[in-house]
C-alpha cells in the first residue's frame, strides 16, 4: 500500500488541478455568455439599422413597401433565443422559461 502521506500529496495536487479547470469552465462560459449577449445586441442594432435604411429607401422611391404592423423576425428570433428586445432589458438574457410583457406587446403590438 502506497504511503499515507504521498496519497495525500497526489490527492492535493489533484484538487489544485479540478479547481484550476473549474476557474478555466467559468472563465469560458462567462465569456460565450458575453458573447452571445454582445451578438445579440449588435443584430438588434444591426435590425434597427435596417429599418432605418428602408424606411429611407421607401422615402427615395415613394413607394410603399411591406406593411410595419408585421412581427419583424429578427427581433422574434433574438427573443426565441432568450433574450429580452425591449427598450428595458434590452439584449438582457430571459431567464428559463421567463417571458416579458413589454417585449411581447414590442414584437406583436
Ligand atoms: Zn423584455
């Protein structure tokens, strides 16, 4: 039987090696969260930039384009995804099967 006191040594190294992983899973996951909450900021941005843009483009040719009563798909898809497209959490992640008032009434008002 190997010695107590080199067990207890492999054992303690172990533990520093699990504890310097666990901070490196943290570490990643935090930075994907941010990531993902970055991404879906900037395609909000992106949409308004869109819309900017064919409203401006409806104006230059003077012609009606699709109705803007419509749902807009992206914003519904960032929604799907879990994150909040109203003005007062926006880009904030829902919680697990949280939904939110004002990003409804937002997206189907
Ligand atoms: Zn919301």
């Amino acid at each position: 039987m190997a010695d107590k006191k080199e067990i207890l040594e492999q054992l303690n190294t172990l533990e520093d090696a699990l504890n310097a992983t666990l901070t490196q899973v943290s570490a990643i996951r935090q930075s994907l969260d941010d990531s993902q909450k970055e991404n879906a900021t900037l395609r909000m941005e992106l949409e308004k930039v869109r819309e900017h843009l064919a409203e401006l483009e409806k104006h230059e040719i003077e012609e009606k384009t699709e109705s803007s009563d419509e749902p807009n798909p992206t914003l519904i898809n960032i929604f799907n995804e879990g994150f909040h497209v109203c003005h007062l959490h926006y880009a904030e992640r829902l919680d697990e099967g949280e939904s939110c008032l004002d990003c409804l009434e937002l997206l189907y008002r």
